[in-house]
C-alpha cells in the first residue's frame, strides 16, 4: 500500500508549497485510518525538501513517480522513498530510498547493527544500507508483480545530516553498503547521478500502480522452509528488531560461559517474528557447533518441524534439534551452550503427565545451559498451568546468578502485517483499550459468518489454494470421537452441521494433513503455527452482554485440561482467579483469531455476539 503517490514534479510543487509534511499527514490517515506521531511528521518536514533539491534536475524526468511511505506487503514496516521510470534500456526500474536524520553512529560488533541517537535515546538498529536492502528484497518476496515483470529494484540509504567517518562506511559493513550505497551529507550529487543511472524516463506512476496493486505472492511458511534454513539458505530476510534480536543472541550465545550465564527475554506479539527468529538462532548456532535446542511446551510446533523434516536429517539429529520444556528436570547443569524456548509463556512449574516431576521448568531450562533465550508474548497464556511470565524468568535468572537481557519484537507479519488488526482484536476483545475501534482502512481480511456451514464453505474454497486453510474452535465441545470415531463432536443440529475434533491418529500433526481441513484444531494443536486463513468457532464460554464480554469457563468441555482445577482455586482466591479465567478465554480466541496470515472468518454460536462484532467493524455516520 502506498501512503503518498505522485510525479516528480507533483512532489517538487508540494514541497515548494511548504505543505509536504501535512500532504502525506492526509494520505496517511485516508490510506491507513488512522494518525501518526509528531516525530514522523516532522522527519517529513525535515526530510523531503532535501530529497527535493537531489531530484530538482532536468535530466530526472518530470513524471517519474513518486512514492512515500509504501506498505511493504505482509509486514508493518514501510519504504521511506520511492522513485519510478525506465532505464536507458527502457526497462523498468525502481529506486528505492532509506532516509535518516541521523548525525553520528556506534559500531556495536554485530552484523549489520550500529548504535545511534533515535527515539529520544541510545539504540541499536540496523545499518541503513542493511534496512535498505532488506526492504527491497521483502517486496521482491512478497510482490508478484516484481517478481514476474522483472521490475528491477535498486535500494540505497540517505543520511543528509552525517558528515563522513570511519563508523558508518567501516568496512564491517562493505557487504550491505555494495547491495545499497550508502549516501551522506556531501554526497547529494553522487545520489542524484545514482537515480539518473536508473531513471531516464518517466513513468507517469505506472510502475506505482501496478506494484500497488500487484498480486501478493504467498507468504513462507516456516515449517515448508525448515530443511532448507537447516541447508544452509537464507530463506526468511530478517528486518528492523528482528536482526537486532538475532544478533544480540548470537553474540551472546559465543560469550556465555558456566561462570557467566547469561538470560535473553524476548517479548514479542503474534506474527512478529518470534519463530522465525527462534529457528534461524537454531540453525546458526549449530553451525557454529554450539550445542543447542529448540524448546517448546506445546508440541504441535516440535512435531510438525519434525514431520518437515523427515527424509533429510537422521531421526537423532532431528530429535537433538528439538525438545519439550519437561524434560530438563534430570539434566546436568550448562550441558548445552544455548536453550532456544518458543512459546515460552507456556511453560509450566512442574513437569510429567501428572505435574508430579521437577521443581520449575524456568528454573531447570537456566540451569541446563549457558546462555537462554526466551520468546514470550504474555496475552497468550490459555492454561491455568502456564506460568512463563517476564517476572518469573527474571526471577530465577537474577537467582541463579544469570545476567538478564530484555528486548521486544515488534515488526508485525502475520495478519498481513496489520497491526491495526490485532489492535482492533484487543480492543473488541476487551483485553485493552486501542484506537482502533473499527476495521475501516485495515488491511486483512475478516469476515463475521452467519452460519457454521458458511465457514466451512469458506475455508474449503481457501484451503484449495495451497492446504494453509483450517477450523479451528474454543474447546467447548466434547471429545467423542476420541473414543468413538464414528461420532462428530461439534453440532449444530439446527444448521444440519456437524463436524469432529482432529482426529486422534493425526494428533499435533493435524496442521499439516492433507486431508484434515474438515475436521476442526483447538487451541492445543495450532498455538505457535501458522495458517494463510483460520475460521474460528466461538463458543458459549465468550459472549457479549449489553456492550461487556462475560467469560464462562463452565462452558468449557469437561475433556479440556486447560482450566482443571477452577474450583479450588476460585474457593481459595476467587477475585484473582476470576480475573485469570477471564484472561484465559479472551487469550485463547485471541490467539485463534491470529493464526491466519491473510484473513480470519468467524462464526459466533451467540446471535447477540455476532451482531456486536458485526457493529465493531464498519464506522455508522
């Protein structure tokens, strides 16, 4: 999506009118619904009139097109500049442009990663000839309109306010800097003749268009791509807080000793990255033959992978690559030089079938090795045994003699990189209040269902595309099939709809099976996976009363371990085990309702629910 297009000379009559900052303002909340911060503005302000002077030149043509702020597809992040026309083949061509206000910079040791002033403080980002790069090859993945009409990209960044040094063009950085030059405070006319290199004959916008509405290529998933990251190729580019993370836990891992342990806590929404990074972590320190593992509670991520896996690795090698968070209890300490733990909210006090084995599986996981990363996202706790809280990894870390890292991930891919998305979910959820109160201006695609077979049509059509299309459903139905396979669980007599619960043969697996997008997954079988689309089943234990959500967890099946033992605790603390309860439910749709990449479709089995939501996604004047 692009935020402000035009010509050449369109932009120059803007900026000339002294306006340009408050065009694109407009654009801005047309296009994405919603306002932005004053810093943004006035880096507008500060930024395009020096972009103006570098194509104020008569050999640049006057309808070029102009793009700022583009929409990379699939994410959050968006391309500062961007500049359309023909090469002197008349080939198409595109220049895109990282600005930067920047005056001075750190180098910090780690790929691509420098220390500057942003934000009103001291931080580590990306080098801007590595974000640059990185852009341009994200919408090469995601952009079939590139891909196919070999519409060439050409990145570079743009730092008007850096006088040269020996920091930011070191030659640590060499490898970025030849895939994106990198231009500074004296070099304004080496960046126009980098454009009129490219650019020697307009476009009058074409190319924008056609990019902006281009046809967006299927997003990769991380499981399909597991063998290949494990061979060696670079299958996910790592952007923004994501290198950052990865290069901070590299760094890390190759310095922790027995004597200096150190705990890395990752917080990070759904679909910012957490996995991708978690598994390119894997990858990475493995070759640098450090002992590591991929650790999760849930085992429906370990097995898919595995199940990917098969074929090209040894089941050994496969079973040291992986492993659940109960079985460290009986590990010797710092036997591993890293443990990786995805999904780390999950985690439980005690470990077994029983809850009976171990002391903390916090606890035993820092013990066990040298260096520990854990990925969490707090708002997706859906058991009363979860206990992987921020505060409860940090406790044991500063016990255990560890030094604590914290970071956040924030770059939003899942959900087509909507952020307004999920912002609107929390908010109609009522798990916090955001701006967002309708869907107007987001990008992604959900849909209220009026009937469980209307879903199911749905997802059928979709799953037909590629098999990345499921049901999923809040466990408030019994597990009949389980015992007897000729039984449905869910049914809706009424609507001459019924369907089972996975099936038992498939287990965590059922994500993957070709066959399987009839039956409908829990909350159990696809937290930590991804899908393009989820139609989700809301059952009666969420339900809007005069404007308010009321959560039931009695309505809960009896088979779902996930709130076994309520009573005790509501008889022991009631106000605060309500509270967690409610939690529980709300988190659990919420982690359904971002399981799809492309779109979400729902279907309420309360009639007032569904008309609540309805009303949440349109603006009425």
């Amino acid at each position: 999506m692009i935020v402000y297009s035009s010509t050449k000379q369109g932009f120059l009559n803007d900026v000339m009118s002294n306006d340009i900052h408050n065009e694109i303002l407009y654009a801005f909340q047309e296009k994405l619904g919603h306002s932005t911060s004053i810093n943004e503005i006035m880096s507008w302000q500060n930024s395009m009139p020096y972009m103006a002077r570098i194509l104020d030149d008569q050999d640049i043509p006057a309808d070029a097109g102009v793009a700022i702020e583009y929409k990379i597809p699939q994410t959050s992040r968006r391309v500062d500049f961007i500049l359309t026309g023909l090469n002197e083949q008349n080939k198409e061509a595109v220049v895109l442009i990282e600005l930067k206000q920047w005056s001075t910079a750190s180098m910090t040791g780690k790929d691509a990663v420098v220390e500057t002033y942003v934000g009103h403080a001291l931080r580590e980002v990306n080098h801007p000839s590595y974000q640059a790069w990185s852009y341009a090859m994200l919408i090469e993945d995601y952009n079939q309109t590139v891909q196919e009409e070999e519409i060439e990209i050409n990145p570079c960044a743009y730092l008007h306010n850096y006088t040269p040094d020996e920091v930011i063009s070191d030659s640590s950085y060499a490898e970025y800097i030849d895939k994106a030059p990198l231009f500074l405070k004296p070099d304004a006319l080496a960046l126009r003749a980098f454009i009129k290199k490219f650019v020697k004959h307009g476009d009058n916008k074409n190319i924008l268009y056609r990019i902006d509405n281009g046809r967006i290529r299927p997003s990769k998933n991380l499981a399909d791509k597991l063998s290949s990251l494990l061979q060696g190729n670079q299958e996910f580019i790592m952007i923004d807080d994501q290198k950052i993370v990865f290069e901070t836990a590299k760094k890390l891992a190759t310095e922790s000793t027995e004597k200096d342990k150190h705990v890395l806590i990752i917080e990070g929404g759904p679909g910012t990255g957490k996995t991708v990074v978690a598994i390119n972590l894997l990858v990475q320190l493995t070759k640098k033959q450090l002992n590591t593992q991929y650790i999760t509670r849930n085992s429906a991520p370990r097995l898919v992978y595995e199940s990917k896996l098969a074929g090209t690795l040894k089941r050994s090698q496969i079973s040291n690559l992986f492993s659940g968070s109960g079985s460290f209890h009986h590990v010797q300490n710092n036997v591993f030089d890293a443990l990786i733990v995805d999904e780390a909210h999950r985690l439980n006090a005690k470990s077994g079938m029983f809850k009976h084995m171990g002391e903390n599986q916090v606890k035993e996981i820092i013990e066990a090795s040298k260096f520990s990363i854990f990925f969490v996202d707090e708002n997706q706790k859906v058991t009363l045994h979860d206990i992987g809280t921020k505060d409860e990894i940090r406790r044991w870390a500063i016990g255990l003699g560890a030094t604590v890292h914290e970071m956040e991930l924030t770059s939003q891919f899942r959900c087509n990189g909507s952020d307004g998305y999920l912002s609107w979910l929390d908010n109609a959820l009522q798990i916090r209040e955001t701006a967002n109160e309708t869907l107007e201006g987001i990008d992604y695609d959900f849909r209220v269902m009026s009937s469980a077979n209307e879903l199911r049509d749905l997802i059928y059509e979709k799953n037909k595309i590629n098999n990345k299309a499921r049901m999923v459903a809040g466990y408030c139905w019994k597990w009949l099939s389980k015992k007897n396979p000729l039984m449905d669980d869910i049914i809706f007599p009424e609507q001459n709809f019924s369907a089972k619960w996975n099936l038992d043969t498939d287990g965590m697996l059922w994500i993957v099976k070709p066959d399987s997008v009839k039956e409908v997954g829990c909350i159990h079988t696809c937290q930590g996976l991804e899908l393009d689309y989820v139609g989700v089943i809301i059952g009666l234990d969420f339900v809007i009363r005069n404007g308010e959500v009321v959560t039931d967890v009695t309505q809960r099946a009896s088979s779902d371990k996930s709130v076994h033992g309520y009573k005790k605790l509501l008889m022991e603390d009631p106000e605060n085990t309500m509270k967690t309860l409610d939690l529980i439910v709300k988190n659990t749709y919420r982690t359904l309702m971002t399981r799809g990449q492309k779109g979400c479709y729902v279907y309420f089995v309360d009639k007032e629910t569904e008309e609540w939501f309805r009303a949440r996604m349109i603006k009425f004047n």
